[in-house]
C-alpha cells in the first residue's frame, strides 16, 4: 500500500492536485488508502473522496475531474479504461504491481 501511498502523493505534488478520488470495489482497502494518503501527505481531512457510484458513473467522473491519474492494479481492465476516459492522457501514471493475481501475473508491461 505504502507505493501507492507515495506515488499518489507525489504525483499530487507535482501535478498541483490537492483531492484524490479513489476508484475501486474493495472499500476497505480504498478506506484504509484514503486515510494513509491524508496522513503521509499531510492533506486536509476531506482530501480523499471514495467512489461509491456505478462504473459507469465512475467512467464520467474520471473523464470530467481526474486531472491525472495512478493506476495500481495492473491486471484491472476497468482501472485501464478508466485511465483511457481521463482529459490529459499525459498525466496517466502506472504503478507496477508485481505481486501474483490468481492466475493472472503480468509477464510484461502493460501500456495504454
């Protein structure tokens, strides 16, 4: 978690971000990241919003506030389309992730 936690906040440093939307379908662990990101980054305590709406919605909001974007799970399929609906597609960030998915372990880079 603690990459993620670093290169969110990096990246919001030097892209001048100050809120973080965390997409995902684990809401422990988006809850858990939310809170470790507001802390090691010193943000406001409303700095991170969780999204709870559908993925379609979540495609809209990604397409319409995401100024840039950190992806973290390198198998996800939705995470990549995601990044594709984001304004500045220079401002898309990947985050490899070398830990073993089931039966998914990426055996190369993956870019969009």
């Amino acid at each position: 978690m603690m990459d993620t936690v670093f290169a969110a906040n990096d990246i919001a440093r030097g892209k001048g971000v100050e809120r973080f939307v965390i997409f995902g379908d684990d809401r422990e662990f988006m809850q858990n990241l939310s809170h470790v990101i507001i802390r090691e980054g010193n943000w406001r305590p409303n700095a991170a919003f969780i999204s709870q709406f559908s993925e379609a919605i979540d495609f809209y909001v990604a397409s319409q506030v995401c100024r840039s974007f950190l992806i973290t799970a390198a198998t996800s399929s939705f995470g990549w389309w995601l990044a594709f609906f984001v304004a500045d597609q220079n401002s898309i960030y990947y985050l490899p992730d070398e830990r073993i998915h089931a039966d998914k372990v990426p055996s190369k880079e993956l870019f969009l």
